[in-house]
C-alpha cells in the first residue's frame, strides 16, 4: 500500500503489474539488503501476509520511522513555539454495518420517526494521533474504539480510548514535547488531568455547551470590555476551572462570504 501511494498508483492490481519490472525488483532488493529477488509478491500475498502479522509489528515499523524522521530533525521549523510538537487527535470511522459483525462492534440504535421501526448500526472506528508538520501529518499512535465484548453495559468511546491511546503515546515518546491538539470533546476535566499527568500542552476546540461556568465568565468579561474589542480577536486569560487556569481566544473571520466563529482552549 505505501509503495502504491507513492508512486501515485491507483490500484494494488497496478502495482503488480507496474512494480514487477527489472529496474523495480533491483531496486527494492536494494533498498531491502537483500541477495537477490527473483520478482515482487502479488499483491493478494502481501495482503495474506498483512492480515497475518500482528499489528504490534507494524507499530514498531512505524515508531521506527517516526524517530529516525525526528532524528534526522528535517521537521524543526513546524515546532510550535519552536518547542512542541503539534499531535492532532480524531476518530474515524472504518466500517458500518447493518448485521452483527462480530463480538467487538459498536452499536447505535436508530429510530425511524415516520414508523417507529427501531435499527442497529454496528460501527468500527479508530482513534488517531497524528503529528502534523506543515501540510503533512503522520500517524503516530492508533486505537480501535472497540467494546470488550457483546454484553457490555457501556459501550467503548473515544474518551475512553484517548485514555489508552495517551499511554500509549507516553510509553513510546516519553520525553517528546508535545501539544495536543483536538476537537471541543477534549475539552474536559479527565482529559485535562491527562495531559497534565503526561506533562503535555493543549490547544483544543471550544463549544458553549462544552463547560458553561468558562464560557459565562469568557461571555461577562467580553461584554465589559466589549469596546476595547481588538478586531476579530477577543480572549480572556486564567479562567478558574477546577484546580486549573485556562486561557479561551475567539477568532471571527470571514471566508467565502460566510462569516466563522470559533473558540480555542
Ligand atoms: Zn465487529
């Protein structure tokens, strides 16, 4: 699959055919240190081959990659604040399903308004943690949002997993300086006390309904000090949340005629 994307090949059938030249089989005997490579698998082997491995091989790969690529510090100048690295978090679906799959689906029960007919979607998402440099990103840690079993009383979430997936990321890169950056959802106490335990940085999203008591104290000192407004920027610093402080921007843009709000923790 690598190999197909970065010879911006659109199918595995291509690759076959497309990798399986002379120069091609050379090279990547090569690149592998190998004696000699009579031709390249066919890409239903390599897939078997995959779908055997366990995946624990394949995050090693990709740690691997990850340090040499910090390393070789290629990537400094996208350091925010020159000191840390930008780590985005976001789940994503991978398949949906309208019969059981297996034991480990996540369920969402849909109601049909019109017939009150009741249907179960059965889901499997991943979380992601990406290290974003520029333009690119690069995934450095992944967890399935997964239940234990069928009979669970409470289905597995993303918080739940941004908590294994935190150790994960601690355990491998222990000393990286890293910033988090998410969505509005990680914008709560035990996600605060993570990063806090793992000495990380955060810059997430923010929505009202998020934590009220930050939004209505942001929303009174606004208002006084509405006048002073510098353009489309507005933030309140130290906000009392629990044990800690928090600092909340809002920015106002316009783009494409359409006016944007957001706000950042
Ligand atoms: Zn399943």
């Amino acid at each position: 699959m690598i190999p197909k994307n970065m010879a911006g090949l659109k199918s595995m059938r291509t690759m076959s055919d497309q990798f399986n030249k002379e120069e091609c089989i050379e090279n990547v005997r090569k690149a592998l240190g190998l004696k000699s490579l009579e031709e390249l698998p066919h890409y239903d082997t390599i897939n078997n081959f995959l779908s055997g491995l366990d995946v624990k091989e394949l995050e090693t790969i990709r740690t691997y990659m990850i340090k040499e690529l910090l390393k070789k510090r290629c990537f400094e100048s996208f350091r925010i604040e020159g000191k840390y690295w930008g780590v985005i978090i976001d789940g994503t679906g991978l398949h949906t399903f309208h019969e059981k799959h297996c034991d480990h689906c996540l369920r969402r029960m849909y109601t049909n308004k019109e017939t009150g007919e009741k249907t179960v979607l059965y889901m499997h998402h991943v979380l992601e943690a990406k290290l974003v440099v520029g333009d690119m990103v690069f995934s450095i840690g992944s967890e399935f949002i997964e239940n234990e079993s069928e009979d669970v009383t409470k289905q597995d979430c993303e918080l739940k997993a941004f908590n294994r997936l935190a150790k994960k990321i601690k355990q491998t890169f222990k000393r990286l300086p890293i910033c988090i950056l998410g969505d509005s959802l990680y914008a709560c106490e035990s996600v605060f006390k993570i990063y806090n335990d793992h000495k990380w940085k955060y810059l997430c999203r923010f929505k009202e309904g998020r934590i009220k008591s930050i939004f209505s104290e942001f929303k009174s000192i606004k208002e006084l000090e509405h006048n002073q407004k510098n353009g489309g920027i507005f933030f309140v610093n130290d906000i009392a949340y629990n044990e800690r402080k928090v600092n909340l921007i809002e920015l106002l843009w316009k783009w494409k005629m359409a006016k944007r709000e957001n706000m950042y923790l």
